[in-house]
C-alpha cells in the first residue's frame, strides 16, 4: 500500500478544521441557550439506551449540558403524557409512523437538516416529512420479508400458487407451508400490492388520506389468494403473530412474514433461515412495508437548536451508530459512510446475517414506508376485521373491503 504524505497531511488538517468548525458552532449554539439545564430524550426502543447515553456523555463535555435518555416503550405512556400535559421531551426517538399525527397536534415542529446531513444520509426524508414539511431525522429502518426454513424449503417459490404445490409435500410431514399474522396489513401488504393495491395514495403533497386503494381491484385478487390459502390449509386460520412466531421458530412452519428483529430467536432455535422476495399474486412480485426509526424535535423544546445540533452530530454520528448496531437487530443504516462499514463487518462476524440484510435491503428498496397519517391505525383496524371476514366467509371480498374503504 503506497502511503502519500501529502494527501494524509491535508486529510489530517481538512479534519482538524472540521472539528474546531463544530466546536464553534456548538459554542455558539450553547452561548445563545446558556440556561440549559439538560437535554432530555424519550427513546421507544431499550436498546438505543446504552448508546444514547455515550454520546449524551461526550455532548456535556464538549458543550457543558447533560443529556437525559429516558425509555419511553409503550405509546399509550407518550399519549398519556401528552393528554396530561406533562414536560415533554425535547427528542422524541420513535418508528416514523406515529410522526404525521404528531404534527398534526403540533407536538413535533419542522426541522431544516443542514446541507452536510442530508449529503450524508439515503433519501429517506419522505418518511418524515408532512404536508411539505421535515418532521425528524431517518435513524435506521427494517421491515417485514419472506423468511424461510432452508431445511424444509429447497427452492424459493416464485408465486403463491408455489407456496400450495409446497404445502402438499409438507402437510405429509406435518409441517405448514407457511405462517404469518395475515390479518395485520403490515406483514399482508405484499398481498395488496402486488397487483397495483394500497392503503392511501402516495402523492407529491404526501399520502392522500381521502384516497383509499384497499378495495381496489389489485387488493381484491391479493385477498382472493389469501382466503384460497386459508381454505387449502397452506397457512393455519386465525394465525397472530405470537403463534406464526412461535411455530416457524419450532420448525412447524417452513415460512413466515417477519422482520430482522426476529433472526436471532430463530437461529438460537436451530432454524437455518433465508430471506428471499415476496411472491407474485398474478404476474407482478408483492411491495412489502417498512418502518424508519427516527428522532424529532418537540414543539415545547426550548433547546431545538442543541438538539437538532445533537441528533445531526451525536446520534447520527458513526461512532453512536457503530454503539448501536452492537446491540440492534440487522437494519438498513440511512448513514451512508457507516452503512458500509456495518455491513462489511458483520459479513465476518455473522455472514447468514450480512447474506440475509443484503436481500432484505433489495426488497425494502422497492417497499414503501408505512403512511405516516394518523388515520393509519384506524385503517388496520378495519383491515383486520375485514381479513378476518372474507377469509371465515361471512362477507364478500368486495364487500369486506368496500366497508372498509367507505370509512375513510
């Protein structure tokens, strides 16, 4: 390897002049909020603790404000907090799904990332934005993928007419096909899409929430698959997630809908597990969705510019996202730089995961992130009753699903 001084000498000092430049600027920042006593932080997920809490350590020292990270898991405590009107946080880390609604009430306020950032990051910034507006910084996102059990499954089916032909072979060893949480439209979406399907329109304005594609005819022949599934016995009636969990986890199943969080309960289950894309309905392969872990700024922060300034060069940072991805099930790290280095490290230390993510990031990539309307959970909602009902035969398909549109 050819060492060239001159270009080591000026990368040296570009990075010297980087960091007096942040050190400025936080000077600056922490001179114009100089009653700051702490910068607080409600995070959804436990294991963004540990890491969160580092960075909250380095940030007192380079700015003389402490940092705060409290775990706030449950969504009913933040909405209770809210209804309450308690002190808020000043950061708010959460899926992106919940970031629209916040909006609307005014909870979260608009960020303007600075230019470095948004160079910095993947295009992810629909995920967070709402009516025109940036409501908070894409962390990480995962999402649900076809997973199966290589020892059951030799050849990855194409369509869902596959999946039954398989089914037959496996029901002689006592084994499912396939198990999943069908009513949930966030694993069943794939069915709903593959033929042009969706939960509210995506437009240039952000999602149409007036403009419902659930009953449309590329749903309808999604849930015509399904409810055939249901009837062959290809996946068991009434499936939750607990129990289609629990059954590819003992080998049950050949396959499930899950998400990455769940790969290393299934490898500690002895499961040898492949990712592979969602089948085709008709003639077109299923969009799955996704959620995006992000951090937004309260609208009671009275320290938004420390805490824009703390998410862009703290959390954001490789060293918190090397922190966290230590402890965090494999995701797709909207940090560019560290992306690479991530995925370059953990196909030595875990190739099946590293295999298993790069599939999972193709098929993210041609998925969508869930709306982030607050009309969302009705919406499930309604879908679960609606799966529910079309598959037992107690209403039409088009029937079912019209109810359901007809409510939005």
């Amino acid at each position: 390897m050819i060492f060239d001084v001159k270009t080591n000498v000026k990368i040296a000092a570009i990075r010297t002049i980087s960091i007096i430049c942040l050190g400025l600027s936080l000077m600056v920042i922490v001179t114009s909020q100089a009653n700051a006593e702490s910068l607080v932080i409600w995070s959804s997920d436990q294991m963004y603790l540990r890491a969160l809490q580092e960075s909250g350590k380095q940030f007192a020292a380079d700015t003389g404000v402490d940092v705060e990270v409290k775990s706030m898991a449950d969504f009913n405590d933040i909405q209770a907090a809210l209804a309450s009107k308690r002190q808020l946080p000043d950061i708010i880390i959460w899926p992106h799904n919940r970031f629209g609604m916040w909006a609307e009430e005014q909870v979260l306020k608009p960020v303007k990332p600075s230019k470095q950032i948004v160079k910095e990051l993947t295009d992810e910034w629909r995920s967070v934005s709402y009516a025109g507006d940036i409501y908070g910084y894409p962390i990480l996102l995962q999402g649900p993928t076809l997973i199966y059990n290589q020892q059951l499954v030799k050849k990855a089916p194409k369509s869902w007419q596959d999946l039954q032909k398989l089914s037959e072979s496996l029901s002689l060893q006592g084994k499912t096909a396939i198990s999943w949480d069908y009513s949930n439209i966030y694993f069943s979406y794939p069915l709903i899409s593959a033929e042009g399907g969706f939960l509210f329109e995506n437009t240039q304005q952000g999602w149409d929430i007036e403009s419902v594609g659930v009953n449309s005819d590329g749903a309808a022949a999604g849930m015509s698959v399904l409810k055939t599934l249901v009837a062959d016995k290809v996946v068991p009636e009434k499936t939750g997630y607990r129990q289609a969990d629990q059954m590819f986890a003992r080998g049950q199943s050949a396959m499930t809908i899950n998400g990455p969080w769940s790969w290393n309960n299934y490898k500690l289950s002895g499961i040898d597990l492949g990712v592979i894309p969602f089948p085709k309905v008709k003639s077109n392969y299923g969009k799955g969705l996704y959620t995006v872990m992000s951090a937004g700024i309260t609208s009671t922060s009275e320290l938004d510019d420390l805490a824009q300034s703390f998410i862009e060069h703290y959390i954001l940072s490789e060293k918190t996202l090397s922190a966290l991805s230590s402890k965090y099930s494999p995701a797709l790290y909207t940090h560019k730089k560290f992306m690479k280095s991530y995925m370059k490290n953990l196909s030595v230390t875990d190739p099946d995961s590293a295999a298993n993510l790069e599939v999972a990031v193709e098929i993210w990539a041609e998925g969508e992130p869930l709306p982030n309307v607050s009309s969302l959970p009705a919406l499930n909602n309604h879908m679960a009753i609606a799966i529910n009902a079309l598959v037992d035969g107690r209403m039409e398909i088009s029937e079912a699903l019209d109810e359901v549109a007809n409510n939005f």
